[in-house]
C-alpha cells in the first residue's frame, strides 16, 4: 500500500502551473476597460474637462453593488461548478468475501464508473487506477457561455449638490436623466477542463476499504467581452470609454486568455459494508475532498467538501443494480449543500465486457447562495424596469446521464469508457464529459 501511495506523491510533484497566474482573475479583466482601474471605469471620462470628470466611477462596483454582484456572479459559478467533477467509483474488479480463511467472489463484472457498489475488495486486495475526463463547458444555468448579456446600471446620485445642480430632488431612480445612461455588454467565454486522476484503494479488513483519489486538472480560459454605452434618448455627454463629449467613443472590447496546470482537490474515502448476502448488500461510504486545488486557477474549490453515501446493491445473475443515497456538505460561501442520488445498473455482457448505465443527480439544498441582482427599476422620467442580465435566478440542481463500457484484457487490466451527459440546465455544464481510464485489481 505504502509503494502506491508513493506513486501518486510522485506523480502529483511534477504537475506545475503554466503561463497563466490566476485565472480566475482573467474573468475580472473582461469588465476592467482602463488599465489599472476598477472594472466598469469609464477613462475617457475621467481624462476629459472638469465638468465630466465626475461621472468616470459612476457604474464602479463599490458605487453600484448590483454591478459588482453581477461580476462576481460569473467567478463564482464557474470555480464553484468545476470543483464538484464526479470522481472514479471507489471499487472495481473483482470482490470478495472470506468464508473459513477462502475467497469467495461477491461481484461478476467490473463494476459501474462514476456510481457506487456496497461490495468491499476483501481484506489485502488492492484496485488501482487513472482515467481522464475531458470537458468543454458550454452553458451556465442554460444560457449558452459565448452569448451571456449583462446590462450595468448607473449609481443613484443623491444630496444637496446635485440637488441644487438640477434644481429639484436627485432621490428619485433616473434624475438627472443620465442616470438612465447604461453599459450594455455581451461576454464570450471558452472554458476547456481535463481532469486526469489517479486513485487507489485498499482492503484493510475483509469488510473496510480506504482509498485516496489525486487529480491534475488542466484549464484554459479564452474571454471577450464587447460593451457599449447606451446613452438614454440617443445622445451622451457624461459618460463614454474615451474620446471627448464632443466626440466619444461609446464601444469597446476586450479580450483575455490563459491557462493552468495542478493539483485539484485531493479526495480520500473509506467504505464499509454493514450486511452482505448472496443476493444483495447495503454499505456506508464517506469521503472528504480537501482545498488542495488552487481556486485562484480554477483547479479547486478553495473549501473543504465532505459526501456521506447509503450504498445498495444487488445482484440478479449478469445484473447488477444500485442505488446511492447521500448528502453532500460544503464549507464555501457561494457553495450549496446537497442530496445527492444516482441509480443505474452495471451488466456482464460477456466475459470480457460490462456496460454500466447511471443516473446521477445533485440537488441543492435550500436556494442557491449564487444570486443574481434583480431587475432594476427607474422612477423618471418615468417608471420601468430593466432586466440586468439574461442569465435566470434559479437552482443548481444538476442531473446526468452515464454511459460507459468496461473491457477486461488478457493481462488483467481493464480498460475504461464512458459519457456523461447533463439531464437538465442547472449549473456550469458541458455537452458531454468524456472519460477514458485503466483499472487494475489484485
């Protein structure tokens, strides 16, 4: 057990980061038009007269919070989404139990990919493995991440001075009238993931495994954003991303890329079987993801992440059905808690392939702590409302389909292939996760 888990340490030391330092910093620059300054500084204004110079932070998050949310929003839901990949089930291969000191097999196939089955190695067995998942994300909440809309709204102006200025109260939403003036602003986002794992488990009593699971994630990041300020009525003096007031420029983009390499969030696990039977068997496992992962580049949650499962499984010749039930606690701040449910089957095709079919489904508990500002409505010169972005304020729930194929070879190891593809449109998803992996039991 000792030269495996060297093994891993090995492995996981040569992953280094790349070019790219914060990546998730990356996303911030997408709103950040003058170098140096808060996103949403407007530098023509603020380097043209006097009477302008004024209006250069009148969108900045620190004087419009909805704004700063709505930027936050998108970091948030991307590191928070990527730090809950499925991992490699804790089991494979053959199991057994012992009967008077003899091995007697409690499993005819391999096993499932990314569900649990309650057998236990048997006392001294080892299941080694690594597999790949690669992944494109594609959409948040639904909305497709190369056509995500945000529209920032501009800080109510209130007090004395602007008051005298205008020559009537400046409390109402929308007076003065460039109040009404927003920053419309379309982001594209390009997010590839490749998470390679490296897992082992070990029979430590004939009814108890432990396991530990190391990943090397790989992200790459390719943004643009393009703005434009949309004056209210046609026409802008006050607030622009440079030129003059007599010839603004009300457009701009911009553009960032990078990428890193690491260490995810080390996962270690325990399972233990609580009654076994020729036809079925009920087992416990838990395991704890620890913040190893950095956040800053999107290579991990940044916060601890225990799962507790209620395991059961049953056999019916070549078939193999199973149940897990479970609940999923996170310590992050934007971060739900969740039950957590997958059902499938794993079937024996022939002796040398086994099809495993799951549902696998994480549903949150309570309403999502990712919240999105609500429409912003304006009082003059009349009354309307703005919808902010059309990203949707809802549940992360999130529901996958697998898919996948075990192949034993000649010399025992087994070759790993599966699909997982999302159900539903709750969180940061791809099209389709792929893995491909090889497992050793001995």
């Amino acid at each position: 057990m000792r030269r495996y888990v060297w093994s891993l340490v090995v492995l996981t030391s040569i992953a280094t980061s790349l070019d790219a330092q914060g990546l998730r910093d990356k996303i911030s620059e997408l709103f950040i038009f003058s170098a140096g300054q808060d996103p949403l500084f407007l530098g023509g204004t603020a380097g043209s007269d006097s009477a302008t110079a004024l209006h250069a932070d009148h969108f900045i998050p620190a004087a419009r919070s909805e704004n700063g949310t709505l930027i936050s929003f998108i970091g948030n839901a991307i590191s928070g989404n990527v730090a809950n990949l499925p991992v490699s089930a804790t089991s494979g291969g053959s199991t057994f139990r012992f009967e008077g000191g003899v091995p007697v097999r409690t499993s005819v196939s391999p096993g499932p990919v990314f569900a649990e089955r309650a057998q236990t190695l048997g006392r001294g067995r080892v299941f080694v493995g690594a597999n790949v998942n690669r992944m494109h994300f594609t959409s948040l909440r639904g909305v497709r991440l190369d056509g995500i809309e945000m529209t920032f709204t501009h800080q109510n102006v209130t007090g004395p001075a602007c008051d005298s200025l205008v020559g009537s109260s400046c409390t109402p939403y929308g007076v003065p009238a460039h109040e009404n003036d927003v920053i419309a602003l379309r982001l594209a986002l390009d997010l590839d993931m490749t998470v390679t794992s490296f897992f082992v488990s070990f029979g430590l009593l004939d009814k108890v495994d432990i396991g530990v699971v190391v990943p090397i994630v790989s992200a790459s990041l390719q943004g643009t954003s393009d703005a434009r300020i949309i004056p209210f009525g046609g026409t802008t003096a006050q607030h622009f991303f440079g030129g003059t007031s007599a010839n603004p420029q009300l457009s701009t983009s911009r553009f960032v890329d990078g990428a890193a390499t690491g260490i995810g969030d080390i996962a270690v696990r325990a399972k233990v079987t609580v009654t076994q039977s020729d036809r079925s068997t009920f087992a416990l496992l838990g395991d704890v993801r620890f913040p190893t992962g950095s956040e800053a580049d999107l290579l991990g949650s940044g916060h601890v992440a225990v799962r507790g499962l209620g395991v059961l499984s049953a056999r019916f010749g070549a078939f193999s059905p199973h149940t897990n039930i479970g609940y999923l606690f996170q310590t992050g701040d934007f971060q739900n808690n969740a039950v957590l449910a997958t059902v499938g089957f794993d079937h024996l095709m022939a002796p040398w392939a086994t099809m495993a079919v799951d549902v696998v489904s994480q549903l949150q508990v309570g309403e999502s702590k990712l919240k999105l500002p609500g429409p912003v409505t304006y009082d003059a010169p009349f009354r309307r409302t703005v919808d902010v972005t059309n990203l949707p304020n809802e549940r992360d729930d999130q529901i996958n389909g697998s898919l996948g194929f075990k192949f034993l070879t000649g010399s025992g190891i087994t070759l790993v292939a599966n699909t997982l593809w999302p159900l539903n449109h709750g969180g940061l998803r791809p099209n389709v996760l792929w893995t491909a992996g090889l497992e050793y039991n001995f």
